[in-house]
C-alpha cells in the first residue's frame, strides 16, 4: 500500500518536527482509515506532546485495528495514567501482559495504577513480577516498598498468591530484594521481609547481620526526623527549617507530612527560588498539592505584581500541571522584567536601552557540564560581562529531563533583546553532559552553539556530590554505602544514569564516554574543556579564555568569589583509594582520546 502520508510522519517523528508529524498521520489515516500503524504512530508522537487525550483516541483505534499488537496497548495505558484513568489503564496493562508477558515495564506500569486504585496486594504481585523480569528499573523497589507498607493482609500469604512461595530453593532471592528495598530508602518493607525470611532461615548469619543494620539504620532516621522537627518547634518562621523537616519527612517517604512542610515552607518566603528544589516538586506533584501552590503564588504575583520569584515558581507550577501556554506566559513576564533590569545597570549611558524587541535571542553558549566542578562559578562570573544577558534560570535542563516540554517552553525562559545593544545569552545545565540524548537535540536546535565543559578530578567530584545532595537532605545513605550501591548497579547496568535522584557518584566521573558522545556531534572546535582545578587556582585566567571563545572583549571582575562552594569531612583514605581505583582506566583514555594531560591522583 502506497502511504505516503504515513512515510512521511515518520520521517518528520524522527527529526523532531512533531507537529508536522502529527499533521501528516492524521492525513494518512484519512485517505487510510484502516491502516492500524498510522493511528499507533499518531499515538506516539501524541505522546511526546502531551496531549494525553487525542492519544487515547488513536491507541484505542490502534487496538480496534489491530488487537494483536501489545505496544498499542502499552502506550495506551501510559496516556491514561497520565490521564489519571486508572482502572483503564490498568485494563490496557493487563491486554499487553496477555499478548507479552516478559516485559517488565508492563508490570512496573500496572503495580502503578493498582496502587493508585489502593489494591494494594495485586499492586504486589504486579512489581513482584517487574522486579523478577528486571531488578534494575528505576525506582521499582520504591515503588514496591511502598505498597507492602501499605497492605493488611498477611505478607506470607500474599506472597503464596502472587505465586512467589518462599522456599530453600527461592529464599535467597528474597533476601536479596530486601537487601534492595533498604538500598533504595524502604527499610520497613525490608525488615518485614528480612522478619518473614527468618522464620524460614532462624540460624542465616547473613540475614540477621542485614536485619540488625537496617534496625539501627532505623533508629537513625528516627532520630534524624526528631531533630528535623525540633528545629521547626525553634525556629516556627523559618522557611529553611520547614524545608529541612519536608526533607526529611520524603527521605523517609512520609509524603503527605512532607507536602505539607514544603507548603508551609512556600507560605513563609514565597519570594524564594522554589523552583530549583526538585524533591520538592515530586512530592507536591505526588501528593496532589499542585493547586494550592499555584492559587498561593497568584495571590503573592496579585499582591505583588513587580516581583520576580513569584512569577518563575508560578511557572513551574503550571509547567508541572501541563498547562505549558500559561507557563510560557509567566516566564516571557519574567524574563522581561529581568531583562530590562539587568540591561539598564549593565548600559554604560551610550544607548537608550528602553525597551526589548520581540526577538528572542537563542544561546549563543551553554555550560554543558559537569556536575559540582565549577559551572556555577563560571556561570555567575560571565553573568556580571557587559554584553552577556542571562535567562531566568541558570539549569533548565531541557535537552536531558524536559525536552518533552517544547522549544517553545525552553525559549520562553531567554531575554528578549534590548533596543540599541550587542548582547549575547546562553545557559549552564551540567545534566546535558552525561545525558546520552542531548548532543544530537542541542545540534539540531542550535548547531553553531558555543559548549563549554569543565572537568574535575572524578574522586573529588563523586565526593562533593555526595556531600552536596546530603547537605539537601536528599541523600540519606552513608558514603562508602552510596558508592558500593552504585558501583554494584553499575556491575549489572553499566549505561544506566538515573536523573535527578541522589546517584551516580560513580557513573557522572567517567567524562570520556560523555566527551565522545558530544564530539560525535559537534566540532572540536565548538566545544571548550576546562580542567577544574586550573579554574579554582586561577579564576581570572580562565574567564578570560572563555571570554576569548565567545569572541567577547576583556572583563575584569573585582573579585571572583566561589559561588558553590562545597564544606564536607576528611574522607577516609581507602574510600578515595577505591574511587581513584575505578576511574583510573577512564581518566587514561580521557587523557589519550584528547591528547592533553589532567595529572588526577
């Protein structure tokens, strides 16, 4: 059949043009109204847009189509639980378990809406079958531990009916999920198991050593969550102590107290920038806070329309509920009222910088990476350049975690350009280096864009990382238990890198495979990598090699203060022995692939 409609869908899917894409399919399934991979293809692309309901329509005309194809059943469920349907879409999950029975997203996906219809035991046995399938989703024994916390019935006989019967041929492999539901931050659902397991093994050594730790490992967020709630008693109008307690509270996954710490924490200091605190915004979503966190930041914009906070926490709000239009319109006031502020104090008194035009100016330059080696600084020292203009956050990490947003969600975060001056823009998100995905979106938006790196000695890297996501209270593990966690994950997945979660120490620190990738993108010459350590001895040089890329004039700053400084403990010499190991063989190859030496003990 000759569809060249469909053929050309494809094509447009492809490069990115989803729109157009969209366009095409919904022609090709007009002049072929019985061609069931037009309407799945339309599905998918309606999908990537967001436009959850349309792609119901199509998957379901997908299935009537063809009823023997199990991925039009999956993406069906996926639209629909982002529709919150979810008993149908736990009736599309259960179509494509019958016609594909091995994949463990499916079951993953079911446990997702079982769990929201609260049948907690077949939510159960719906993971149980993922983590069988396939130990190392992301956030599967999260997701796991959640629900055994929350069932009544009998664990053991639970477990009979999802026909996982412990045994002394099976028993190991239920020590070994409870070994991962403490390592993924779901001690009392471990302890319930390791407590089960023991009545099967009494005389196991290594299970009641696990048990014993994850007891005291117990008392230690008890006590943490104590202080947590002590220091909120103290100190009742500090948004910082409220923030701290809501922390916690998630760490220990107490969504609802934690929702509303975080609340409380908004009501005190709305004028704050929120939208960086990303545990905060999962759990708001989670919790279905949403709302109230919108209607408190249109009473703070009413009350206090030149502000500027409101209006970018606000369109986070809205970005988060799908509603990207109005989210777009907040960041455009945003960005105009940074713009024009920062252009005026930036205008030597030559140019009557008055207003902006309606062009938006694209990024001339981005900090591309990596994580905790430099990019704020380097950032914070350009921002303060006579002809350098920022958007309205430093990380909108579009091209990794939210590129499904839009092109013109991302603009809309740039300045508009001011009458009567050269300016140039640009962003820093360190999430785009290690993001296997980002080079080829960023070249086929912006190809001729500037990119720069900084590279920092990996051990000192993973550490500050460590200390830093702690510091957050986002990271509730001990170091030498993070890195054996990881390094164990990366044994059985060596490409997986998880988002915005505490992890990958490790993983973010072997620069080679992520310097490749970009350069299979880019032109060497469009990518300028810094050593991180030549840039805290000598800031001012180093700005000005930038300086000298962005073919920018000489800016000399009157001191060059380190704006993300990292405090953290002597680290214990065999931990740095142990990272220092394991990154060796990838700092050699760094080294030969770019011809140049970095001397990282």
């Amino acid at each position: 059949m000759n569809n060249e409609y469909h053929n050309l869908g494809n094509s447009l899917q492809e490069s990115g043009r989803f729109d157009e894409a969209v366009a095409a399919y919904k022609q090709a399934v007009e002049l072929h109204p019985d061609f069931s991979w037009s309407y799945h293809n339309l599905g998918d692309v309606l999908l990537k847009l967001e436009q959850w309901e349309d792609a119901v329509c199509a998957y379901k005309k997908a299935v009537e189509l063809n009823p023997d194809f199990s991925w039009s059943y999956h993406n069906l469920g996926d639209a629909l639980l982002k529709l919150r349907e979810w008993e149908e879409a736990a009736v599309a999950y259960r179509c494509e378990i019958a016609l594909n029975s091995d994949f463990a997203w499916s079951f993953c996906n079911l446990g997702d809406a079982l769990t929201q219809l609260k049948q907690w035991d077949e939510a159960i046995a719906a993971y149980l079958k993922a983590v069988e399938i396939d130990g190392s989703l992301p956030g599967i024994y999260d997701k796991l531990g959640y629900v055994l916390g929350q069932t009544k019935s009998d664990l053991k006989l639970v477990l009979e009916q999802c026909q996982l019967q412990i045994t002394p041929e099976n028993w190991k492999f239920y020590l070994q999920l409870g070994k991962n539901l403490g390592k993924y931050d779901r001690p009392k659902s471990a302890i319930i198991f390791y407590q089960l397991l023991l009545t099967y093994a009494p005389s196991c050594a290594e299970l009641s050593v696990a048990l014993e730790e994850l007891l005291q490992q117990q008392e230690k967020y008890v006590s943490t969550l104590a202080s947590a709630r002590a220091t909120v008693a103290q100190k009742p109008d500090d948004c910082w102590s409220y923030y701290n307690l809501g922390a916690v509270l998630s760490q220990q996954k107490y969504g609802e107290e934690a929702a509303a710490a975080f609340l409380q924490a908004i009501q005190i200091n709305p004028d704050n920038p929120w939208w960086f605190y990303y545990n905060l915004w999962e759990v708001l979503v989670e919790q279905n806070k949403l709302d109230e966190v919108e209607k408190l930041c249109r009473e703070v914009v009413e009350a206090q329309p030149e502000a500027f906070w409101p209006y970018l926490n606000l369109g986070e709000v809205l970005t988060r509920q799908d509603k990207i239009a109005e989210a777009i319109d907040c960041y455009q006031t945003a960005s105009y009222k940074q713009t024009l502020a920062s252009a005026l104090l930036k205008n030597t008194g030559n140019l009557p910088l008055t207003k902006t035009t309606d062009k938006v100016k694209f990024p001339n330059f981005i900090i591309i990476g990596s994580q905790r080696c430099g990019t704020t600084s380097l950032y914070t020292y350009l921002a303060q350049h006579p002809q350098i203009l920022t958007p309205i956050k430093k990380e909108m990490d579009f091209f990794s975690w939210h590129f499904h947003r839009g092109i013109d969600w991302y603009l809309a975060h740039f300045p508009q350009m001011p009458e009567g001056g050269e300016f140039v823009t640009g962003e820093a998100s360190p999430s785009y280096f290690d993001c296997r995905e980002a080079p080829k979106r960023l070249y086929s938006a912006f190809p001729e864009a500037k990119l720069i790196v900084l590279l920092r000695n990996p051990v000192d890297r993973a550490i500050s990382h460590f200390y830093r996501l702690k510091g957050l209270n986002w990271e509730g593990r001990s170091l030498d238990r993070a890195i054996s966690d990881e390094i164990e994950r990366l044994n059985q997945n060596p490409e997986y890198i998880i988002g915005e979660e505490p992890g990958n120490y490790l993983a973010r620190g072997r620069y080679i495979e992520f310097i490749k990738n970009w350069l299979a993108c880019f032109p060497r010459e469009q990518l300028l990598i810094l050593k991180s350590e030549d840039f805290y001895a000598k800031a001012a040089a180093t700005v000005q090699q930038v300086l000298e890329f962005l073919d920018l004039p000489e800016y000399q700053l009157p001191e060059y203060q380190n704006a993300n400084p990292g405090f953290y403990p002597r680290v214990n010499e065999s931990v740095r022995c142990c990272l220092s190991d394991y990154f060796k063989p990838y700092n050699q190859e760094l080294e030969e692939y770019l011809g140049r030496k970095f001397d990282w003990e």
